[in-house]
C-alpha cells in the first residue's frame, strides 16, 4: 500500500507499507531531515505496539525521500497526479489528454 501525505510542519511524506498474514513492512520516506530525526526514535514503540496485536515480523524505517527506489518513486508519481499505479511512460501522455477532455464533464 502507498499513502501520500503533505504535513503542515513535516513536509512531504509518502509511505510504502506492505502487509503479510504474521508480518508488517512500513517504511516511511520523509522530505526534510528533521522529519526523519523526529521518527526514528519512536519506531521501536510502534514496532512493540504491533508485535502486541499479532504481528511476529515488523520491519519499520525512516528515510529520506530522496533515497526512495526509482520504481517506488514513479507509482508515488503516479499517484500524485491520480495516474493508475501500473500506467508506463508511453501511454502517460494518452492518459494526460483524457483528463485535460474530461474536466468540463467532472464540472
């Protein structure tokens, strides 16, 4: 699963977690450093709290979001602009001209 979310104080966030039967994987990618510094220390509480509710395997980091991988970067692209997830780069320009089209429909 990707969220994205635009905080106020923290900038931007974009979030990749991947859920299994007995595990969890979370990584949290952050646009400004001081986000990440602000993270990091409450990771192994939120890692306790889930190993509470069930969860045997729980891998959670914070990163900068500059270090995301470049295919995770381009779905959160994707998103950003509301694309489906598993659109390529040479349909993106067919998909940009279907949305231009469809505005005064939407209004």
């Amino acid at each position: 699963m990707l969220f994205l979310l635009n905080l106020e104080y923290l900038g931007p966030h974009r979030i990749d977690a991947y859920v299994s039967k007995n595990g969890l994987r979370v990584i949290f990618y952050a646009g400004e450093t001081r986000a990440v510094e602000l993270v990091t220390p409450e990771l192994p509480s939120f890692q306790e709290t889930l190993g509470s509710m069930g969860y045997r395997e729980v891998l959670l980091a914070a990163k900068l979001l500059r270090s995301i991988p470049q295919d995770k970067a381009e779905k959160f692209d994707a998103l950003t602009i509301g694309a489906p997830v598993t659109i390529n780069l040479l349909n993106m320009k067919a998909y940009f001209w279907i949305v231009i089209l469809t505005i005064p429909a939407r209004l």
